[in-house]
C-alpha cells in the first residue's frame, strides 16, 4: 500500500486507480471484486452484462466517507478488469437465447424445432461452464484469504460464487433484495436463468440453510409453491406485506428486525438492483413498481450489522445503463450501493 500515503480521499477520482478511484493492487486490496459481463438469459430488457463497467465509471464520483463504516476504504477494494471472453461468450449465445424467446413467445415448441432444440442446449451448457468458471475464480481468491464479491450481469451470475463459499461456510443464509422471488424452475427453458438463481442455490447448495426474500412483489404460483412448501427454508417479506405493515403503523425498525431474526448467524447477501423503487433503476432489465429507497436498505444493512452477524459474501446485479452512459441514474445508483456493500463486508 505504498500509494497510500500520496493518496488524497478529498481530490477527484483517478481514472489510472481502481474502483472508487482507490489506489489498491488486488494483492493489497482486503476485498476483491469479480465482475461478471454476463447476460444470456435475460427475459425482458439487455444492457446488464455491460453493468460492471458502468458501475465501475460511475464509482469515480462516489466520496468516500461513509458514516456507517468510517475509513473502511482504507481496508482496500479491487476490482478485476472484465473478462472479454466472458463478455464475447455471453453476446453469442444471448443472440441463440433471443431466437429461442422469439419462438416461444410465437406459440412455437422448442422441443419441436431440432435447431433451436441445439441452440438451448448450447445455451444451457455455456451456462453451466460460466458458473464452474466463476466458481473457480472466486474459490481461488478465497483460498488467498481475501474477500470477495462478484458484481454482474444478469442474476444467473452468482450461483458459482455461492458454491465457492459453501466450500468453506457449512451453514449461511441468503439476505435476497429483490422485486422477483427467483424461484422458477429453467424459466423459458433455460436451466440456468436469471429468473432461477434461487432456486437453483437451494437444490445445489445445501449449505444454504435459510433463504430470506425482501421486497418480492412479482412472482407466480411455482414459486409461491416452492416457498409454501420450503418448511421455512425460504421466507419471504413480500412488499404489499411490508408496505400493510407500514401504513398500519409498524415501523421500518421492527420490519428489519423479523428480517434479521429469521437469518442465521453468518449471511450472504444476493442485491438485485430492482428490488428498489424503479425511478433508482429504471433500465434494469425487468423493473417492477413498488421497492424500496437505498437508505431503507441501507439502514437493514446497518441492523444486520449491528446484530453480529457476519457478512460472507455480496453480489449486486441487474444494473443496467440502457444503452445511455452519460445520463443514468441506474450506474450511479450502482455505484453506491456497491460501495456500502463493500464497507459493511470489511467491517469489524
């Protein structure tokens, strides 16, 4: 950290640093960051696998004084340059995935049609080799002793990170911040879908012990079922219920504090950018009324910490500029999210 001592956390943020315009190596940073450009199975709207780098150009105008965390920049952040081949990877088979929605969306049958039935299932192992491939990078990172986050893309994204950390945490939960519950099962066909993280975590990753959902507000009947019948493996705070509960007179305390009750003592948090209101995020990829404001969530973080649990891990996803880099709210949004993540995970 031998810059540190030239660095001025009250000067404009360098383009020749990192993240957040910190001067960190990924050797001297506590925490290191994993983008992942990955977007092939979105089911509305692209732009997300472009989300790392917005994130990361938008993070230059953040300061960094955070009440919450005094100095925990001072920890170090890094993150990693985007893998192109993930990015070219993505882009080919998403061209397959669009062919494929177009189709059935036309009434058409995959199973059927012997070409596109090709196309799914190229689809769904590019899928599979991502998430073995994210799993390594981040495997490897823990093994150093570092920290880690993986910053998307799509949600698909994580699922390889979650298994990296059940190599080494035997019992977590997920703190999921989301307007979907992410609970279908290969959504459109595709095994790996962003709208299937959560179900695929629970059936491949047994050391998820308690899945705890926050702000779901669209969902269909599969996976009420899958949370009716979870026996309280998942729970979830839907948002029509946490808003009742407000306007009956209950306050956002007590609300965060059944959340963090029902979470065990080591946490992982899954933060999809659209379980906040869509005016914060309005080109994520599938955005949905409702949702919450940054500092209510923040203020849950701050609970969570203050609880004693411990933060394993974070990814943040579904941030998406839309194609307008220069005028958009959803990076800087982003950016500021990723950096109270990033100060609770070094938190003591």
């Amino acid at each position: 950290m031998s810059q540190l001592s030239n660095f001025d956390p009250n000067s404009v943020g360098l383009s020749s640093n990192n993240i957040f315009g910190l001067p960190f190596t990924q050797q001297e940073a506590e925490l290191v960051l994993v983008p992942i450009p990955w977007e092939v199975t979105v089911s509305y709207r692209t732009g997300t696998a472009q989300g790392p780098e917005s994130i990361f150009n938008a993070a230059m105008q953040v300061d960094l004084y955070d009440p919450d965390v005094e100095g925990g920049w001072k920890k170090g952040f890094y993150m990693q340059e985007p893998d192109a081949a993930i990015l070219e990877q993505s882009a080919h088979l998403r061209r397959g995935a669009e062919q494929i929605i177009e189709f059935m969306t036309d009434g058409g049958i995959v199973q059927e049609n012997e070409a596109l039935s090709q196309k799914m299932q190229e689809i769904n192992e590019g899928c599979s080799a991502l998430h073995q491939k994210v799993q390594d990078i981040t495997a490897a990172l823990l093994r150093e002793g570092k920290k880690v986050a993986l910053v998307g893309g799509d949600h698909s994204t994580p699922l390889g990170f979650i298994r990296a950390l059940a190599g080494q945490h035997s019992d977590f939960g997920i703190l999921q911040i989301d307007a979907h519950a992410d609970l279908r099962i290969a959504y459109e066909g595709f095994t790996y879908s962003h709208a299937s993280i959560m179900y695929n975590t629970l059936k491949e990753v047994p050391q998820v012990s308690k899945l705890v959902q926050v702000g779901i507000r669209d969902y269909c009947d599969e996976e009420l079922d899958i949370i009716r019948g979870s026996e309280g493996r998942v729970v979830t705070f839907f948002d029509r219920d946490i808003k009742a509960r407000q306007y009956e007179g209950e306050t956002w305390k007590a609300i965060c504090e059944d959340i963090i009750a029902a979470l065990p003592q080591k946490v992982y948090i899954s933060f999809d950018i659209d379980g906040l209101d869509p005016k914060l995020c309005p080109n994520t990829g599938t955005p949905v009324p409702g949702g919450f404001e940054t500092e209510q969530i923040f203020y849950l973080f701050r609970l969570l910490h203050q609880s004693g649990r411990e933060l394993i891990g974070f990814d943040l996803n579904e941030v998406s500029t839309g194609g307008n880099e220069e005028d958009c709210i959803d990076s800087i949004t982003g950016a500021r999210v990723l950096f109270k993540l990033c100060n609770f995970m070094v938190a003591r």
